[in-house]
C-alpha cells in the first residue's frame, strides 16, 4: 500500500467517525446506519493491510497525522458508544412505560367488562 493512500485511510476513516457521531447527536440512527457500512470498509482494508513495518518508514510528521486520525477514531468511538448505550437505556425505559400502560388497560378493561 502507498503511503499516502495509507495516510488517506485513516484521514477517511475519522471523519466517517466523526460523521457518525454526528449522526447519533441528532438521533438520525437510519444515516448512522449507512455510515457504518462505509466505516466497516475502511476498517477491513485498514486490518487487512496490518503490517505495522509500513507505519515505521514513514516520516515522522506522516506518524503524527496517523496518530492524530487514530486519537480522532477512538475519542469518536467512545462518544459514539456512550451515545448509543445512553439510547439504549432511554428505548428501554420507554418500553417499559408501554408495557405498564397497556397492562394497566387491561386491567382496566376487565374491570369495565365486571360492571
């Protein structure tokens, strides 16, 4: 792989990040989802290239853009999963509040269907 197509990789792959990231912000969670597809391509080719000699003969400023776009993923990533599990818990809740709202109809109802 070129250098700078391995330096364009993950210059890529933190602003797919970034983007979605953005998109759980806003709650777009269908945008999230297509984003994601494009994430899990720059992530294989990433992985499937994986030979870390390639890294070490760049120069040194080359290594720091790298380490800067991987700093970017990660801290996005961590957002991103908060974001998510914070989703996650409010759905939950929300699912709840259902099931107890139509548990209490029901209720209600056979109490209608004695009088």
């Amino acid at each position: 792989m070129k250098i700078s197509l391995l330096l364009n990789q993950y210059e890529q792959l933190s602003l797919v990040t970034e983007k979605m990231l953005q998109m759980a912000r806003n709650e777009q969670w269908d945008s999230l989802l297509d984003w994601q597809a494009k994430y899990q391509q720059l992530s294989d080719d990433l992985m499937g290239y994986g030979d870390i000699n390639a890294i070490e003969q760049l120069t040194q400023p080359q290594q720091e853009m790298i380490l800067i776009a991987i700093k970017n993923i990660l801290n996005c990533q961590q957002q991103l999963s908060q974001l998510i599990n914070a989703q996650h818990t409010k759905l939950g809740q929300l699912i709840g509040e259902q099931v107890i709202q139509r548990s209490q109809i029901q209720d209600y109802h056979q109490v209608a269907s004695l009088i």
